[in-house]
C-alpha cells in the first residue's frame, strides 16, 4: 500500500502558478478545422484556417481566458500516434506561432490522438508552454484502437530538444475509452501513476467531449495526484463555481461555441458571460 507521507514523484513547484502566473487558471481550446492530410479536409486555403485558428484565439483571450490549448479536433477519424503525417505537425506549429505571436499568452499544444512527439515538437517550434497528452501512462482501449502510455518516449524526446520548459498535462482516466486493461486497479493508483512518470497538472473529464465529471471524481483525482488539477469536458457557467470550489481551473471550449456545438466557432458573447461569472 503506497504511504501517503512520501512524494510518489520528482515534481516541484505549481506548473499553473509557473505559467500562468496565479495557481487558477482558465484555458480556452482552439479546435481547428480539418488539416491537409485529414479526412475532412476539403482543399481550403490555409490561410482561412490559421485564420480562424486566431479568430478563436482571440475571442477566448480578449474575453478574459488565461491561456489557450491549440487541437487538431477537426482531423477526425483521429489517427494512433505513429500514423500522423509530419504535415499535421507542420501546419499547427504555424497557427500556434501566430497565435503566440499576437497575443502573447500561455500557449498548450494537443496533437489527437494521444500524439506526444509531435505535440512536442510543435511546442518547441511555437514556444508553447505546455502539451497536453491524454495517456501518459499505462494503455487503453480507446476509438482509436489500443493506446498506450506516452510518458517513456516523450520525455526523452523532451530532452533532446532541451526542451524541459515545456510542461506535461494529461488526461486521468481518459475520456472516449475503456480501461478494463487495469481494471484491476483503481483509479487512485493509476492517476498516482502520472505522477510518478512526472507529468506536471492531471485532467479529470467526463465520458467523452462534453459530458461533465462527477465533484466527488474530480476531488478523488485531485487528492490521488496532489498535483494541479483542471477539469477538461463538460464545464458550463451553471456549474462552473461549483467545479472550482474543487479542481485548479478549467478547459473549455464547447460550451463556448455558438449553440454550443463544438465544431463552430468560439462566441465571443459567450466567452465574457463565461468569465463575467467566474469574476462573481
């Protein structure tokens, strides 16, 4: 049985207080349009999708969002990590450039799915801050297929780029998938598992994008991994007092789009009423 008095991880410090400058933060995603090379990508300019990339960036931004988490979410079906072509990579590390650029907030990258190299790298192409990687230890069953834990091979990457600033967020228990492969432990201990393969802040999420997690799950993933804690689906100005009373901030982005569908673009009307709330 782990004893509690003793650190699980190398971890120091308050990754959110480091990045964002206060230890609460609140992060809007950019969920880009499809990419060349994806499905759905149906041969439009590039520009008019770094252009949106920014329009949404700042709708966040200017509404009063810490940061920015910059996603691929339109290359749906997603591929398993080694599938991904390096024109994905090429075309975030752009957007997310120009995003930085302008607005000179915290930036995150999310490579889907579970896409750590290439989160990295683009990080380290764009200055980001962070990358998000939805399973950093252990494996799962997800729509993708089998996916297995990042942490090994993305760290030593991290190091060849010399790259140590660039900070870990990931997903516990990851939304969109079974983990029957570890039923046979709980979540506690793998969520104890991010820790000790040194991820920075823990996820907690619903089922799947929109769906909002459990207060007594997100306070159980928060007090596993005595790390920063977000809450990364599900989060609307209803609830959001509620789930701050618990987790270290939010990552939102569908309750912000117009009608609240996640494939639109973000409302800016939608992004002050959000933090108007918070400020309450």
């Amino acid at each position: 049985m782990t004893n509690p008095s003793k650190p699980i991880g190398q971890v120091s410090g308050n990754a959110l207080q480091d990045i964002f400058g206060r230890p609460q933060a609140i992060i809007g995603v950019v969920h880009l349009a499809p990419l060349p090379g994806s499905p759905r990508f149906d041969g439009e300019a590039v520009e008019t999708i770094y252009q949106r990339g920014l329009d949404d960036a700042r709708a966040y931004l200017h509404g009063g969002c810490d940061g920015v988490i910059v996603e691929n979410h339109g290359d749906v079906p997603f591929s398993k990590p080694d599938a991904i072509g390096p024109e994905t990579s090429a075309h975030m590390a752009v957007v997310a450039d120009r995003i930085r650029r302008e607005l000179g907030r915290p930036i995150g990258i999310n490579v889907l799915a579970n896409a750590s190299i290439p989160a990295l790298a683009i990080a380290s192409a764009s200055n980001a801050s962070f990358v998000r990687v939805n399973q950093w230890a252990n494996a799962y069953v997800a729509n993708e297929g089998f996916v297995e834990g990042e942490a090994a091979r993305a760290m030593r990457y991290r190091a060849q780029l010399r790259a140590k600033g660039v900070r870990i967020f990931t997903d516990a228990h990851v939304k969109h998938g079974a983990h029957a492969i570890v039923a046979d432990r709980p979540v506690e201990e793998q969520v104890k598992d991010l820790v000790f393969f040194d991820a920075d802040v823990v996820i907690a999420t619903g089922q799947r994008t929109g769906h909002v997690a459990e207060l007594s799950y997100i306070r159980m993933i928060k007090e596993a991994a005595n790390l920063p804690t977000l809450v990364g689906s599900g989060v609307t100005p209803d609830n959001l007092g509620d789930i701050l009373s618990v987790a270290d901030g939010v990552i939102v982005a569908s309750s912000l789009k117009y009608e609240g569908v996640w494939w639109n673009q973000v409302d800016p009307e939608r992004v002050k009423a959000f933090t108007a709330r918070l400020k309450r």
